[in-house]
C-alpha cells in the first residue's frame, strides 16, 4: 500500500479527477431516472400446478388410480421438496413444490422435465384417464385490474367490448399477460324430456349422432375445371340456436322436429365456473400483466392514456372501473422511501457538520452524492430496480458510507492541525488509514454474506439487500481515498488550530471514563460478559417473526363453505357479505371472486385453489384506519349471520405468502384416523385463548346417491351400465354434442334433462331409458337407491393424506411465541398418535425456519471470510481474538432496543443482527490498528490504547451516530422497524463496546499496566 499512493495520485491528476466525479454525478443521476420501480423485488415462485381427469371417479378411485401415480413419478425429481395434491370427483390437481435452495435460472428445464415425466407414466393410467393439465406461470403477477360492468347489454355484448379492449392493450409495448376474468361461456342447452323421449320411441345417442354428423366441417373436394380450381362446400352446419329447432329425425317411418322433443334455449354456463363482481355488480375482470424488466410506474401511465381513449370509445352504458392499480402503489411507495432516504441525508448531513464543522462536514456531505450515483450505476447494471428492499438497503447503507469519508477527512484535519499542508494531510490518510478502512468495509460487507448466498425464497426476496450495501461500502472506500482527498484539499483551510487544546466537557467524561475501565480492567470485562449474558437469557421475551403484514388498506375475506357446496350456495354466501359492505364507510371499492381466487396482483399474495366451495373479497380501503374498522365489521357480520361458513379476515402480506399463521400438519396412511385425530388437534390449539378461528383444510364427507345396477334385469333388456351411467350424467350434468360457430367464438351445444328431471333426487328415479330395440324402460325397475357418505375432497402431501390445522391471531402474539407455547402439548399429542402417524408444524414458524436454515448454512463462509480478512490486516493472534470479541456483543444493543420497543425478531431483523457483527469489526479493526501504530512510533503500549481509544473516539461516534439516526426514517416502516431498531440498538451498545470494553481488553489479553508518571516526555502521566 506504501508502494504507490491513490490519494497522491488523485491529486496529480486533478482534472482528470474531476472529470471523472463530474461523469459519475451524470450518469448516476440517468440511472437513477432509467431504474424500474415495483413495489417489492421479484422472487421466483418454485411452484408447478399439474393437474389431472378422469371424469366419474369417486375421490378415492382418483387418490389410487391417478393422484399416487403422479405424485410417485414426481418424487423422482432431484430438486422436489414437497408435492401437494387436492383430490377432488374426476380431478386432481398436484402443486409441485421445490426446494427452496433450487436456483432460478434452473426452473424453465425442471418443468420441462415435468411435462416429460408425465408423458413417460401415460400409459400406466386407466382408458378412462383423459389426460395431464400443466400450468408452469402460477406466479404471473396481473398489477393492473379493470372491472367492466355493463347497463343495457347482455354478457356476451360486454365480453365482446373486453376482447376488443384486450386485443388494444396487448398492442402496448410493455404489456405482457392479458387475461379476462368471470367471463361467461355461451352455451346452447337442449333440454330432453327423457319421459317423452322414451314415450316416442327415440334413441337419444341417435339424435346426438345426427348433429354431430350434420354440423361437421369436413373437406367435400375440388373440381380442376381447367385454369382454375373450384372448391366445393357442402351446407348444414349450424349458424344460430334457432336453426337447431328445425331440424328433423327419421324414428320408425315419422318425422319429428327437434324442438318437438327438447327446449332449445341459448345461456350462459349453468352452473358457472367462476363469478367477477365489482361493488356487488356482475362484471368482467380484465387482468393485465407486464413484461418482465418494465417499469411499472411508465406501464402504468402508458396504459392509463391507452384506457382513457379505450372509454371514450366505448357505448354509454359500458361501466370500466379499476380495481387493483400498481403503478400507483409502487409510486406512492418510492414516493414515501425517497422522502426517507432525503430525510436520512439529512440526519447524516446534520451529524457531519455539527461534529466536523461546517468545511468539513461539507467534504462528507459531497461524498454522499457521488456514492449514491455509482450505486445507482451499478444497480443498473446488475439489473436491480428500486423496490421496497433495495431502497432500504439504500437508507442502512447511507449511515455506513459515510464512515469511510469521515475517517479520512478526519485524519486530513488532525494532520492539519499538526502543522502538515493539506496536500501532504491528504496523502497520509491513504498511507495511514487506507488499508484498514478497505479491511473494515470488506469485514462489513462479509456481515451481508448470508444474505447475498441465501438461496431460499426469503433470500432471494432480500438479494438486493446485499448486493446494493456491498456496492455502496465499496464504492464509499473508492470515493474516501480518491475523490474526498480532493475535495478536502480545495475546501478544507490551510491550517487548522488543534480541538484537543481545550477539551469540552464530553470529551473529559469520556477520557476519565476511559482510564477507569482500562484501569479496572477485569471489572470492565466482567460487566460486558455479564450484559451479554443477560442479553442471551433475555432474548426470551424477544417476539419471533417471519416477515410482517403488509401496511397497504387492503383487506382478503376467504370464504370457504363446506366443501361439497354448490357456486350458488358460494355466491349467496359471498352476497350477504357484498350487502354490508354497501353502505360501509371507508371502503373505496371491493371486488368479489366467487369459486376462484383473486388474481395475483401483488407477488406475495396467497393464491388458492379454485373450487366452488370458495370465494374471495377484496376491499380497496381509504386508508389504515379504515381497514381496521372494515375488518371488525366483517368478523362480526360473519360470526352472526354466516354460521358454519369459515370467513377470514387477513391483510396482504410481505415476503413468500404462508396463509393462516399458526398451521400444524396431521398425516397418516389411513384417512379415517387422520380425519379423527385431526379434530382432537383442534381441540389441543383451541386451548390456547390467543388463537381464533380453528379450522382444517378438509375433513367433513358429503352425501352421495348410490345407484346399484340390477346387473342380470339389465342385461336381459339389453342395458349395460355404461349407458345407465352416461344417461344419468346427460341428464345431471349435460353432455357436448357439437360447437355453434359464432364469429370467434365455439358455443357448445350441450344436451341435458329439463329442470324438473336434474334438480331433485327424486326425480331420478322416474327416468326412461330406451332399450335397444327402442322399447321404454323406468330406471326404477333397473336399480336400487341407497345413501353413503364419501369424500368430497382430499389433501395429501408427499402422497400422504394430510389434514391442516390452522388458526389465526387475536392480539399482539407472534406465531413463533403461540408455537412455543403450545410444544409440550403438541409433544403429548404426537407421542400418542398411532405408528405411522405425525404432526408437523406449518405457517409462519415452518417458513421462517426453512429460510433461516441457508442463512446458517452461510455463516460459516461469513465467518472464515471475516477472519482471513481480520487475520491479513492484524497479523497477530492475539489481535484478531481482540477484534473478534468485540463481535457478538452487539446483541447487547439490540435486545434493549427490541424488548422495551416490543419489535419482533424477524427475517429482515435478524439479517441486521448479522450485519451488526461486521460494523463491529470494522470499528475494532480500526482502533486496534491505530494502537499498533502508535506503539511502533514508540508510544508506551498503556498509554497507546488510551491515546488511540481517544483518537478514534470521535470518528466512530460520528459513524454510529450517523449510521443509527439514519435508521430514524425506516423504523416508522412495518417491513423495516424491526430491522432499525435492532440495527440502532446495537450500533450504540457496539459504540460503547468498541470505546471502551476493547481498550480493556487489549490490555487483559497483552498484560499491560500502566505506567507510573514520569519525566516529560515519556508520557502521559496517568
């Protein structure tokens, strides 16, 4: 480092310099302006839906036949964690779930290999089997909704007007996915009356097989008459639902029309799918995506100015109302942290020149800016944007940055004061201090490590955390050794008169406290361990958490009924709830899902699994109060008029979704034990009065109508079972026959019994059948009726039935501290379960857990790399033991901040924890080099640690004050406080610890005394 001097350099070269200062604030400042805004980072969604059907099968023939077929094949991906089925009647649907370390660029082959998997094991299911459904985007995220509702115009008018107003918005240069949402397919119903169907005689596969075969497309040739060709085209297919009434059938020498036989009627899917409701109003969902790398903030504008002109086109009556705005979220939200990273320059800027002065707190303050703008430089180049993390690694990272430029500019004024040129000031701070700084902001960057190599869904949530402060303490080393030399030279006076002449009543209090704990060295050792031993056995009343709620005013009302209920039953359900909201004050606008979920408008969000048991609200609130206003009046209409109906109330939330917080897993191989055992479970949570709102993911049977075929009567008719079931299902159900080609649309053509033949059970029983040779025959005289019970749903995980047991909090308690409590009772429950049998924890505590394993994976490597760099700057055992000490004891620091503040422990909070040991180290390397040094200038080794511990007493105060009062803006933040007040915590104990507990430590570890007063010149007399 003495070799060649960058500080001298800089100054030789002082156009050049300033030049390059002048590019760096330029550029800087576009790509700040070129960065994209969103409102969190992007984590990649490690999960895959693979779903599969066969129509007609009982739940558990499904779970054999099909389910454990996939879920088995599926266990041989390398990278699986987890699969999750939901096995329903004819369906399964299988969410693949990786491990949480599998990297992302590794994703797009694993699903390929999915797919490739499934085609393998194709033929192993039974002929009934139709097929495999794939969705590998479940984590598409749709950050702009519109809601179209419509006066005077049928469904199908409206959905026309949107597929126009889709086609326009896939036209924009960023818009990337672009789907709609509660449309309703037309259908065409032919209702039979079996009875007179049966009466006349006519076979009804034979009526479906003549419009089958008459709306057919098929080539009917070319004439090649010469030069030309003349293509032929045969008619009959159908063109509107009036031309299937005059169709005729040929039955035994007589004509009937169609519509002598069946109702002939053009709807809407009958029961829907799904249902979109805007304020309680049917509507359509247009859900709208952005490209991947866009700038939500500019996306959002452009499509504002598209759907603006897209309204003025559109016919009075057609109501477009928006929904979910991102755009304006994400603004709002850089909005609100670019206030709180001015305000921190403003604290830091305050901090530098009432400590420094006016000339050269300005020297700090003018490195502020040039560090800023590399970093943005570098963000944009490693394809960062500015989201809820990197701009609070911004905030943390601005206390810190200066601390590079104060000790340098502290050093030049110290030099100054010593009667040295500027010139020659500034070139000993990079022969003198350089190397340690540069050693010290490397240890605090390791501090980050286990952030950065987090492979986990919250590391990669929190990457940018890493990579923005390893940037911007790195960029701050570059600027304090090259750049502040420079400005400190023009600013700064040619000479300076020394503040040690008078010394101000702190820097005397410090000074006498100083010798006291040198002096009593052991006692002073035995206070710190003793507060850090009372940090650990404090740490109990620390509240753990995984990542907070979100503070944005949206509330998501879950309703979920029983799981064999109807949609209808599902959107009445849904509908009593849109009624109170009505007239509620507060609320902006709410919109309604009903048999699905919402879609994805933020990435965190917890998305469900669609079934007509289901439904969501989401309400747009006014503001923070208002939510909490709108969310009692909802629980209380829920627990007086929806009795039996599960309604939870949650806000949205931040980090990887986990749902109801306080989950437990029951599994087990026999589904009637899990089922049993499931409820006892409920009965050991709800002993904790903490937790509300008990309830399992499945559990209840449902009714079924046993059909048994009176096998002999019905061969001896001339009926298989087939046909009974077929018949049955047309009736119930409906079957597709043929398309009606309508524009771009397919109509289907569906045949199904008239309303008094599918809507009771008892009518089933007065169901025709026509024999083979055409005869009637009663269903009763083929059957018997009877009742059962089977599942209507089944969960299962890694191909065991799983039951879930989840709760919710009422009251301040963290999941981790209800989970605490409740082990031992849930240890007695697991030890009495049958062989075979376990429970697992789930929610928030099993989330938190599975991220915070990477982390400790990654300590290790935080560790080697903190002490080969302490090891290269000390060159002494003993030293680093010194410096490393000085380590843990932070917690000191945070566990005061967090108990009095009552602050949970979290994710982020604990990445601060963890961070605070390399700012620690730093300071400690910092002080302990500066002991060396005047120990090998011949300083008596006592009287160098209390010179040293003086000298750098005023820097690294200036660098916690700084590096804590910058936190001041983020701790009003729900994601960040914690993370603050932990950070400001145990930078001020590690200020104390590092002035005074190293000092006394040095001298324990090198057995130091101190020595007795002198001839002057030999020393301070102490």
């Amino acid at each position: 480092m003495k070799s060649f001097n960058l500080s001298d350099w800089a100054l030789h070269h002082r156009s050049f310099v300033w030049f390059l200062m002048i590019v760096s604030m330029l550029v800087g400042a576009l790509a700040y302006i070129n960065l994209g805004r969103e409102e969190d980072p992007p984590f990649t969604i490690k999960t895959m839906v693979v779903s599969g059907a066969m129509p007609g099968a009982t739940v558990r023939e499904m779970t054999t036949q099909v389910t454990d077929r996939m879920e088995k094949k599926l266990q041989e991906l390398d990278s699986l964690d987890y699969t999750r089925s939901i096995t329903t009647p004819g369906r399964t649907v299988i969410f693949v779930n990786l491990l949480p370390t599998t990297k992302s660029g590794e994703i797009t082959g694993i699903w390929t290999r999915v797919r490739h998997m499934m085609a393998d094991i194709r033929g192993e299911f039974p002929s009934e089997f139709q097929g495999f459904g794939f969705n590998d985007e479940f984590g598409d995220v749709f950050g702009n909704i519109y809601a179209f509702t419509a006066d005077g115009f049928s469904p199908r008018q409206l959905r026309d007007y949107v597929d126009g107003v889709r086609t326009r918005v896939l036209q924009l240069d960023e818009a990337g996915k672009v789907e709609l949402v509660g449309a309703q397919d037309e259908k065409v119903f032919l209702e039979f009356s079996l009875r007179k169907i049966a009466g006349l005689g006519i076979d009804q596969q034979a009526i479906i097989d003549t419009l089958k075969a008459q709306n057919a497309i098929a080539p009917s040739g070319i004439i090649h008459s010469g030069p030309e060709r003349i293509f032929v085209r045969v008619s009959g297919q159908f063109d509107a639902a009036t031309s299937l009434d005059a169709i005729n059938f040929r039955v035994n020498d007589r004509f009937f029309r169609l519509g002598d036989v069946a109702t002939i009627t053009r709807g809407y899917e009958d029961p829907p799918a799904e249902l979109f409701r805007y304020n309680g109003e049917p509507a359509i969902g247009l859900a709208i995506g952005m490209r991947k790398g866009g700038n939500i903030v500019d996306f959002g504008e452009t499509l504002k100015e598209e759907m603006a002109r897209i309204v003025s086109d559109l016919p009075v009556g057609i109501g477009v109302h928006l929904v979910a705005d991102q755009s304006a979220v994400v603004e709002e939200s850089v909005g609100g942290f670019t206030k709180a990273l001015l305000e921190a320059v403003l604290i830091v800027l305050a901090v530098s020149f009432v400590s420094l002065g006016f000339r050269a707190g300005f020297v700090v303050t003018l490195s502020i800016p040039l560090v800023l703008a590399m970093t943005f430089i570098g963000m944009e180049y490693a394809g960062l944007t500015l989201q809820r993390i990197s701009l609070g690694a911004l905030i943390i990272a601005l206390g810190l940055l200066v601390d590079d430029a104060m000790i340098a500019i502290e050093t030049m004024v110290s030099r100054l004061e010593k009667g040295e040129s500027r010139e020659k000031a500034a070139s000993f701070a990079w022969t003198s201090i350089a190397f340690p700084m540069l050693s010290g902001t490397l240890v605090t960057v390791a501090g980050f490590l286990p952030i950065g190599f987090n492979n986990s869904n919250a590391g990669e949530y929190t990457f940018s955390l890493f990579v923005v402060i390893a940037l911007a303490l790195v960029l701050s080393w570059i600027v304090a050794v090259l750049f502040t030399p420079l400005i400190g030279v023009l600013l700064l006076p040619k000479s300076m008169h020394t503040h040690d002449a008078k010394p101000g009543f702190a820097r005397r209090a410090f000074s006498h406290v100083l010798r006291g704990a040198m002096r009593w060295r052991w006692l002073t050792i035995l206070v710190t361990v003793a507060l850090f031993a009372g940090s650990l056995y404090s740490m109990r009343f620390v509240q753990q958490q995984f990542f907070p709620t979100s503070d944005r005013p949206e509330l998501v009302v879950d309703v979920t009924l029983r799981r064999n209920a109807s949609i209808e039953d599902t959107a009445r359900a849904i509908g009593r709830l849109e009624a109170e909201l009505a007239g509620e004050d507060g609320i902006d606008h709410f919109s309604s899902y009903v048999g699905r979920p919402a879609e994805r408008f933020i990435l965190a969000y917890d998305v469900q699994p669609s079934n007509p048991f289901f439904g969501q609200i989401v309400i747009v609130n006014a503001d923070l109060a208002a939510r909490a206003r709108v969310r009692e009046t909802v629980e209380r209409f829920a627990r007086e008029h929806l009795v039996g109906i599960d309604v939870y109330v949650k806000n949205l939330e931040l980090g990887p979704p986990v749902g109801r917080p306080v989950q437990y897993r029951l599994g087990g191989p026999d589904i009637e034990i899990v089922r049993a055992k499931a409820r006892d479970l409920a009965a050991v949570m709800a002993e904790d009065p903490r937790l509300k709102s008990i309830v399992t993911d499945w559990n209840e049977p449902a009714r079924s109508l046993k059909v048994e075929i009176l096998q002999d009567k019905a061969r001896q008719l001339g009926v298989t079972s087939q046909q009974i079931a077929a018949t049955l299902n047309l009736v119930l159900d409906g079957s597709t026959v043929t398309e009606l080609r309508d524009d771009i649309y397919l109509v289907d053509v569906v045949a199904r019994g008239q309303p008094s033949d599918r809507e009771s059970i008892a009518a089933i029983e007065n169901l025709q059948l026509t024999s083979a040779s055409g005869a009637s025959i009663p269903l009763s005289s083929l059957v018997s009726y009877g009742y059962a019970y089977e599942d209507p749903i089944l969960y299962s995980r890694s191909r065991i039935p799983t039951i879930t047991v989840s709760a919710a909090i009422q009251g301040p308690a963290q999941p981790a501290t209800i989970v605490t409590a409740l082990a031992p009772r849930i240890e007695a429950f697991r030890r009495s379960l049958p062989p075979g049998y376990d429970v697992a924890i789930g929610g928030a505590v099993e989330s938190s857990t599975e991220s915070q394993g990477p982390i400790a994976a990654v300590v290790p490597l935080m560790l080697v790399a903190m002490l080969t760099l302490i090891m290269i700057q000390m060159q002494s055992f003993r030293a680093m033991f010194i410096v490393v000490c000085a380590a843990p004891l932070g917690l000191i620091g945070v566990v005061a901040a967090l108990v009095p503040s009552g602050a949970p422990l979290g994710f982020v909070a604990i990445l601060g924890v963890l961070a605070l040991i390399g700012i620690l180290i730093r300071n400690s390397i910092i002080l302990v080099h500066q002991i060396e040094v005047l120990r090998e200038e011949g300083v008596h080794p006592w009287i160098a640690v209390f010179e040293a511990s003086e000298m750098r007493a005023r820097p690294i105060v200036l660098t916690a004050a700084a590096a804590s009062l910058a936190l001041i803006p983020i701790s009003r933040e729900v994601f960040w406080g914690p993370m603050a007040y932990a950070m400001m915590g145990g930078i001020i104990a590690g200020t104390l610890i590092t002035l005074l507990f190293i000092p006394a430590l040095y001298l324990a570890v090198f057995r130091l005394r101190e020595p007795t007063p002198g001839p002057a010149g030999q020393g301070h007399a102490v």
